[in-house]
C-alpha cells in the first residue's frame, strides 16, 4: 500500500511490527525479504516516488577536508534512493577484508566473509547480475576469448566483477512493494526524531515530517535505520533530545570512521604486441569484467590495504577527468549529465566512438583501494538546520598515508609483474613518486559511504554488534554500508544488499518466526 504523508491528517499515529526508515537497496531489500513474515511492515520513505529538489535540499550541508562531492548530490533522496543513479558495477569482498590485520588500525570484522556471503546468491539475483560466480576459471570457460594475464598469482591476481544493468530499485521493486498486502510505504515521511524509553534502552516512536507542515508518530516493536551512512549518522546525532550525544553515541562513535574508496588514475600499460585484453575491459555490452587486485600474501608482507587495478584504452583513458571534478553542481541530475558526458558512463557514443578498434597496444590503469579507518573523517551536525528543522550534516573526509602507500605498491607489483612475464612495462604517473605522503587532491571517492556507525562487538569500539543491532538499545537496528568496520575494495552494493538480508534474517529469528 502506498500513502503520501503529506495527506495524511496532522498528527496521525501509525503503527505496525517493524518500521524500516529509508527506502534505498538497503530499506527495500529488508521490506520484501520480510514481507511474508509480518502483518504490517512500516516503510518510510522521505522523499516522494520521483525526485524532488525541495526534499533533494534536505541532504545538503559542507564538505571539508579532502575534496568531495556536493553533499546535496552525493545520494539520491526520494524512493530507490541513491540506486536512482548508481552505475552497476559489483564484486564481493575477500577473505581478509573482514580480518583484524595488524598493520591496519581499527580493522577486523567480528564476522566472517561467509556470515555475508550466504547472502549473495540471493543478492546477486536482486541486482539482476549473473550467476553468482565470481571464480576466474568459471568466467574463462564462459568465454574462449578471456584470456588472463600470465602474472603470480600470489602477487597480483585476477578478480572478477560484474555489472547490474544497472537495477533501480524505485523503478524494479514499485509494484511488489505498492502492492504488498503487508508493506505499508509512507513517501514524504522524513524521519526526524526518535523517542526511547527513559533509560534510552528501547526506542518507542519515530516522528516523521514533511514540508506540507504535517507530524505524524509511528510505533513498532523494532525499527531499521536505512538512510545510507551519511543519513544514518546525521538522523543517530539529532536526536539528542534524551540522549545529550545522540542516539547510540555513549562513545562518540556515531559519524566516525567515515570511508570512501580512493579511485585515481596511476600509470600506463604498455603491452610488446596489440592484445584485446577482453577479460579485463568494459564495452556497451559488458557484463563481466576482471580486474588486477593484490595478493592477500602481499597486502600481508607489504603492509598495504587492498586494492585492484582495472584497464581501459590508453587513448580513453586519457580523456576520463576526475570524477570528483566533474560531480561538482549541487543538483545531482546536472552533475550526472556533465559525467556522463566526459566519463566511461555515456555507453551510447563515447565508449562506442573509442573501442571502434577493439585492440590496443597501450592501456591506462586505474586504481581503488579501501582506505584506513580514520576516526577523523567523519560526519558531524552543522549549526545550520533544514527545512524541517533538523541540523545539516557536513563531511570532513580524511585520508592517511597507508592510502597512498597501498596505490603506489600495487602499481609497482603489477609493473615488476608484467616485465617479469616479459609482455611490456608500466610507467606510473608522477605523483607516485613525488615523496608525498598523501594522495592527491583530484583523488575522486566512488559515491560510497561507509563506516559511520561501524560494527564491533565491544561497544568503546563500534556503534553496532555482529547483529546491525546499536549497542545498549534493544531494538534499534541499522541497515547498509553505515556497519562496514573496513571497505573492502570493491563498490559495497552487492554487500549492502547481502548485509541487509542478514539483518532481515536475523529479524526473523528475534521474533521466532523462522
Ligand atoms: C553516482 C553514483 C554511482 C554509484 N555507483 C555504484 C556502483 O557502480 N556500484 C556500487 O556498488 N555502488 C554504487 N553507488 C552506491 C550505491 O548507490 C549505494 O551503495 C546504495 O544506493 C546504498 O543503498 P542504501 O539503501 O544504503 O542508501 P540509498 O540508496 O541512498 O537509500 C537511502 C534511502 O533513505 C531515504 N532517507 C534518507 N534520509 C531519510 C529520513 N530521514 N527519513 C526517511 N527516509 C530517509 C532516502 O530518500 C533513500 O531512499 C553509486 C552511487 C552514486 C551516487
């Protein structure tokens, strides 16, 4: 059922089992995993089913420290959420992303990769990718014309990704949740506050509101925040009504460890002979795609992060800008036409125009890497409030050394490598090799928001347990990329949507209705 809560009279009390705040992969995920378990799932949405720019403003506030994209254009703020415009690309996490790795301050998961990973299957179905294969050798006997690079395995390895079409959720999942006989989906019922009981152990009620001037409460027996991390963060820190630090933030957690991935261009490939190199590149049709990431063994001996390298044409290469260069204007929409228009995005004419030839003997290299769990960057209120009179949040991103430190290792890795197989050298772009510690101003984020209310079993530690559940209150939960202790180095919606159908799953044996 769909309600618009704008229309709804003033001060309507609403109630159901479960309440899930936010509407994006994470929200709508969770609602239709539950969806046969509970008589009245409450979905609350804060914006509308198409965008709006007056809701769109609620998300705006200030970047400082690294360079970033417009707070305001950084995520969608309407049903589908930031899957509006997301660009499809998907892999999954390693092994040792989720370990306590000594050489990374503030890592360790305290689950394990399978915890995540029996979700996949069913989330890679949700993302319409492929089979849930991410094996190098089932993608090779898939395709004669994959050939992998003869490089050690054990130094520079062949990861697979693979790309969604890519799904909108608010488009895709409408009809299943607009007709749900057990979901109940408010739009413009933007969450501002939330009560608990006076020894801020349970939460009660929600208070939505909307720029019609209307209130409405909503009760339930568990709550699900789903805004994404910056949202997630900002909705815990204003309600400090009963709590003076904000909800779940004893610690002053609630905001740290903001992560992004640091994606930059580092150097050229330069093969002996042309080669298509079709495992490892993107065309129109582009399905499956490997890329060039670091050894466990090495990230172990190098003291390094994780982090992959992917390919494209020299000459295409040559033309991409920074993202964040190019994401700059507070509407997300003209920021997504200017990058569509000078990025690999436009697939119609401007991949088409450059893969005309389809072979090439010079490639470009661009690097991802997870970036150090830095207590620092962070999200924090502003003075400022919005329209419906809640504090803005700003951003202070922060890199660290270790960042730059993991891109320059792996370029090395893959130049020693590809001399050593004897196929054509690397040249690294300058900047790896100026003594900077840090990583360039142009160093672009992929739009992933990670981190700010990170999960740990000890409370001094993370806002959330093993569970998604905030510690010291029993029935409040957080979905998404907000929990990821590390981030890894692949794009995080294909683990948001695995994480999130864990948290459903886990909701279900709460209750007992398994
Ligand atoms: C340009 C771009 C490209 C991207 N490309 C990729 C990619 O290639 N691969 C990849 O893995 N990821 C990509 N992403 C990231 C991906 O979009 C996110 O990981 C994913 O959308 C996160 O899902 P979510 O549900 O946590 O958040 P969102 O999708 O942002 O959904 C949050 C929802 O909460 C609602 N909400 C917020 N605040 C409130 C409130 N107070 N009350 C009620 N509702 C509220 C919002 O309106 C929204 O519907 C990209 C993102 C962008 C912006």
């Amino acid at each position: 059922m769909l309600i618009d809560a704008r229309q709804l009279e003033n001060n309507t009390q609403i109630e159901g089992d479960i309440c899930i705040i936010g509407a994006g992969a994470a929200g709508i995920s969770i609602a239709l995993e539950l969806e046969h378990t509970f008589k009245k799932i409450i979905l609350l949405e804060g914006g509308g089913m198409e965008y709006d720019d007056r809701i769109q403003e609620l998300y705006n506030g200030k970047i400082t420290g690294h360079p970033y994209y417009p707070m305001k254009a950084s995520r969608l703020h309407y049903f589908g959420g930031s899957t509006g415009h997301w660009g499809g690309m998907c892999s999954t996490f390693d092994d040792i992303d989720f370990e306590k790795r000594d050489w990374v301050e503030n890592s360790g998961w305290p689950i394990k990769r399978e915890d995540i990973a029996k979700y996949y299957p069913k989330a890679t179905s949700i993302l319409d990718l492929g089979p849930c294969e991410w094996n190098l050798d089932y993608w090779l006997k898939q395709d004669p014309d994959f050939k992998p690079l003869p490089l050690d395995e054990k130094v520079i390895w062949t990861k697979m990704w693979q790309f969604s079409p890519p799904t909108r959720f608010g488009k895709k999942y409408k009809d299943a949740i607009v007709n749900s006989k057990t979901i109940q989906l408010h739009i413009y019922a933007n969450v501002v506050d939330l009560d608990a009981t006076e020894s801020i152990n349970s939460i009660t009620q929600v208070t939505v509101k909307n720029y019609a001037g209307k209130q409405h409460t909503v009760k339930a027996k568990n709550f699900i925040l789903a805004c994404s991390a910056m949202q997630n963060a900002r909705v815990l820190l204003a309600c400090n009504k009963q709590a003076p630090k904000g909800l779940g933030n004893d610690n002053d957690l609630v905001g740290r460890y903001f992560m992004e991935h640091a994606e930059i261009k580092t150097g050229e490939l330069w093969l002996n002979h042309t080669d298509k190199l079709k495992l490892y590149l993107m065309e129109q049709f582009t399905k499956v795609r490997a890329e060039l990431a670091i050894s466990p063994e090495k990230q172990r001996e190098l003291q390094v992060l994780n982090g992959s390298i992917s390919l494209m044409p020299l000459e295409l290469s040559n033309k991409t800008i920074p993202s964040v260069k190019l994401w700059s204007n507070d509407d997300p929409r003209k920021s997504l036409d200017t990058f569509k228009k000078y990025s690999t995005l436009d697939k119609r004419n401007f991949i088409q125009r450059f893969f005309s030839k389809s072979i090439y003997q010079s490639y470009g290299l661009f690097t991802r890497v997870e970036q150090l769990p830095h207590p620092e960057s962070r999200v924090v209120l502003s003075n400022e409030k919005d329209e419906l009179g809640i504090p803005r949040a700003n951003l202070f991103w922060a890199l660290s050394p270790i960042d730059k430190k993991t891109v320059f290792t792996i370029n090395k890795l893959l130049g020693q490598q590809i001399g050593a197989a004897g196929i054509g050298r690397v040249k690294l772009k300058e900047f790896l090799l100026d003594g900077d510690v840090q990583l360039p101003d142009y160093t672009s984020g992929g739009w992933h928001h990670l981190g700010t209310t990170r999960m740990s079993d000890d409370p001094k530690h993370g806002v959330v347990d093993a569970n998604c559940k905030i510690h010291g209150i029993d029935n409040l939960y957080v979905a998404g990329s907000s929990c990821y202790t590390t981030g890894g180095a692949v794009n995080p919606t294909l683990t948001v949507v695995a994480i999130s159908l864990r948290l459903a799953n886990h909701i279900k044996e709460k209750m007992a209705i398994v």
